[in-house]
C-alpha cells in the first residue's frame, strides 16, 4: 500500500509460514513499513492483523 507523497511510507504485509519444525509450519504475519525518504524500513509482528473482505467481493 502506497500512501500520499506527503505522508512519503509505504506498507507491505508479509504472510507465510515458519519453515523451521519447532514452529511446526505456522502461519505468521509481518507489517514492513517503509520510509521512502530515508528509505529505511521498520518490520514488526503482525499477527493480530485481520482483513475482512469487502460485501462486494463476496459471493
């Protein structure tokens, strides 16, 4: 997601799975926010995160 030139952060969730067997093939989430001016990222857990699909899209 790409906000207004003049907020100038760009937001990228991440989901997928941890390969490793004592995560047992979990699912996880990772919101990586962007700063594209000092171009450096910030990555935290997001988990809790829900997206629920739009009526229109349902059918």
């Amino acid at each position: 997601m790409v906000f207004d030139d003049s907020v100038g952060m760009t937001a990228l969730l991440v989901t997928g799975r941890h390969p490793q067997p004592h995560m047992k093939n979990r699912s996880a989430s990772v919101l990586c926010l962007f700063d594209r001016e000092k171009r450096q990222a910030t990555v935290t857990p997001a988990d809790q995160l829900r997206w629920a699909m739009p009526a229109s899209a349902k059918k």
